[in-house]
C-alpha cells in the first residue's frame, strides 16, 4: 500500500491488497443481509450492500482531499469467468426437453428485452439525458442486473468516453431489483384473482424429464478432480476467447470482451453432452462463476464515483418509472396471455417481473410468496429457473450489441 502526499492524500492498494478488500466487502454484505429484514427480502446482492456502503463512505473521503486508488487488473478476468460460466450453463438439450412452452417464454422474454432498450432510448431523448448513459437503464440493468450492468458501464466508459456510466448502471440494477420484488406479486395476484385461476396437475413428460435430469445433475458429487478441470475447462474457454476478440478487433468488429468467451462455453457445454468425451460438472461451474461475479462487482463499486450521479436523478427517476410500468403492462397482457392465460401463467408473470427488472432469485421469491397462497405452480418454477439463469442472458447481450451499434455516438 502506497502513501502520496500533495493537495491531498492518495492511498494505492496493489492487486492482493484490492482483493482482499473487495472480499471484506462481500463478508459485510452477507453479514448484514442476514442482521436487515429488508436487504434479504429484496435479494440485494452481498457485493452491492458492502460496495454502496463503501461508495458512500468513498465520498464522504474524497470530499476531505483522500483519495483511493485500487489495482483492478483482475476485475477484467472475474467478469469474463462469469459470463463464461452463463455459457456453460446453456444446455440446448434442456431447452429442448422444455418443449414449447419453455421456446415461448424465451421468445416473450427476448422481446422485452428489445421493449425495455426502445423505452430507455425514447426516454433519454425526452429528459436530455445521454442515450448511451439511458440505455444503461434499459435491459442492460433491468433484465440483465447487477453484473451485465457493470460489464457494459465498464466497456461504455472505454469505448466512448462515457463519464458517471458505472454510477448510472449501479442505481439503475438496484432500483430494479427493489422493483421487480415489490410488482411481482400484486402482477400474479390481480391475475389470479380477476381470471378466478387455480392450480391444476399438468402431465407433462418433456418437463418432467427435464426437471428429473437436473435434479440428477445436482446430486452429482464433486470429486477430487472436478476443480481442476472446471478451472481448466473455464480458462480454456476465456484463452480461446481472447484470442477471437483479438482476431475480430483487428478487421474493425468491438464487441465486448466477454461475448466470445461466453459463446466458446455454450460449444464446449453442449459438446460434452453429445459427444461425451468429458463431463462438465454444471452445478460447479456454477459456483465458480457466482464467485467471480462476487469479486467483479465488489471491484466494480468500490470505485464508484456516487457524485455523477447528482445532476442525473431526475431523468434516471423518468426512465427507470417508465421500465416499471413497462414491465407491468407486458406481464399482464403479453406473458400472460402468451403462456396459457392459466394459473401457471398468472404465476409465471410475477417471476417475469422479478428477473425483467431485477434478477432469478427475486423471480423466484415472487413466485414462493404467490404459491404458498394460492398452490404449486410447477411449469412456471421450471420456465424462470431456466430462461432467467441462463439463456436470456445470452439473447441479452446480442440484443445490447444490436442497439448499440446503431445508437448515435
């Protein structure tokens, strides 16, 4: 750790050091989502609590002349073994034991994703705010969340000089996350109540076997070897990665640095189950990548610059109300009625707006509260854990590419 001395004070922590804070961080974050009712009913990320916390106190330092400076050489590394890891969860053998009700929740699902981008673009241009800085606000922070935020606040911030986007992205994924806990069960709710829905006993073989093949892979024990090769088998995804990043930046295609590794993942994933050559311990990967999504976005907000953010409350405010009521309106009249217009759907919507505004594990929460009340809903368990954890964030990011190559720059 490195002292300077001059206006003010400057204090370097080296690669080990920013480390070793960024999971202190995390220990305070899941420390107090244990101790605070209200941070574990929202599902805020342990990463975001201790960040923000540390970001406040961060301000509070740089208006007395202190200023830290963190080596986040690795932060880079941590981003693209997580969405690796989103890779080499995508198994296109589930999606098709699925059967067409799980193609159809992604289909419903993708087209929010363009929905949510055309609103924050529309809204920028309304308030005067920056469009790239307002599509920060769309399906980059509200479907995606917390950590396809930070990549591309990251990326923005390089590739076109766009101050306070990390700031933006970071208040953007949490206000979602709040959001889409508190409409998803009044959604469910008002649906099941007006429509007068309830439960009913599906026999449906495709999903039943699918959701037998993933309950067998989570019993699957890890064994001595399997770290080592899922490390292996990640980083090989990542080299090979970077390599096709290096060769398509040379002929003109920027891209984020992550696409490419997370789409050699969805090959080497889907490769093991068809050829079975190797065994790619899912449940394991898994875990590697929550923990490198832990590390990239505690590094992420500990150097977040709360101030820019000031003068962009009021159009932020606009744009992210407007992505609630968009949620809303396309939860009842395009989920629902897209999925069945039965009790499933009706629950399936509540889960859409968990995770088209903030995350799975809120989806997941929404839906808990609404089928201890009314009943099971099996199909709408199976379509959330499926399309929210894997395959909508890989639709995400082409469609955020779609709509930035054609943004004004």
């Amino acid at each position: 750790m490195g002292v300077e001395r001059g206006m003010g004070v400057t204090i370097h922590f080296d690669i080990i050091q920013t480390i070793t804070f960024a999971v202190f961080l995390l220990f305070v974050g899941i420390f107090l989502r244990k101790k605070i009712h209200v941070l574990k009913k929202y599902n805020i990320p342990a990463p975001v609590i201790g960040g923000l916390i540390f970001a406040f106190l961060n301000w509070g330092l740089q208006r007395s002349s202190i200023e830290l400076i963190f080596d986040t050489t690795l932060q880079d590394i941590f981003m693209i073994a997580f969405f690796t890891s989103i890779g080499m969860g995508a198994s296109i053998r589930v999606l098709k034991e699925g059967g067409s009700k799980l193609i159809t929740f992604l289909l419903v699902a993708s087209v929010l994703l363009a929905l949510q981008n055309i609103v924050s673009w529309a809204l920028s241009i309304v308030t005067g705010l920056d469009p790239l800085l307002g599509l920060l606000a769309g399906s980059i922070t509200m479907s995606g969340g917390h950590g396809t935020g930070a990549t591309f606040a990251k990326y923005f911030a390089e590739q076109f000089n766009l101050s306070g986007a990390m700031e933006v992205a970071m208040a953007a994924a949490t206000f979602g996350l709040v959001s889409g806990s508190i409409v998803g069960g009044p959604v469910s709710r008002f649906l099941i109540i007006r429509k007068k829905l309830k439960p009913v006993i599906e026999d449906n073989q495709d999903l039943a076997a699918a959701e037998k093949d993933l309950a067998a892979e989570e019993q699957n024990p890890i064994e001595g070897d399997d770290i080592l090769r899922s490390v292996f088998q990640i980083t090989l995804c990542m080299s090979v990665g970077a390599i096709l990043y290096d060769f398509f930046g040379r002929h003109g295609v920027k891209v984020p640095t992550y696409l490419f590794s997370l789409f050699i993942g969805i090959v080497v994933r889907n490769a093991a189950e068809i050829k079975g050559w190797y065994r790619v311990n899912v449940r394991l990967i898994e875990t590697i990548g929550s923990t490198s999504l832990s590390l990239f976005l505690a590094m992420a907000l500990m150097s977040l610059k709360l101030w820019h953010l000031v003068n962009l409350a009021i159009p932020m405010l606009v744009i992210l109300s407007g992505q609630v009521v968009l949620m809303v309106s396309y939860a009842i009249f395009v989920t629902f009625n897209l999925n069945g217009r039965d009790y499933d759907a009706a629950v399936l919507s509540g889960g859409h707006c968990g995770f088209g505004l903030g995350a799975t594990p809120n989806a997941i929460a929404n839906m808990q509260a609404i089928t201890e009340r009314h009943g099971p809903a099996p199909r709408a368990y199976f379509l959330v854990s499926i399309v929210g954890a894997f395959f909508i964030d890989i639709v995400n990011a082409l469609v955020i590419q779609g709509f930035v190559s054609i943004m004004p720059k």
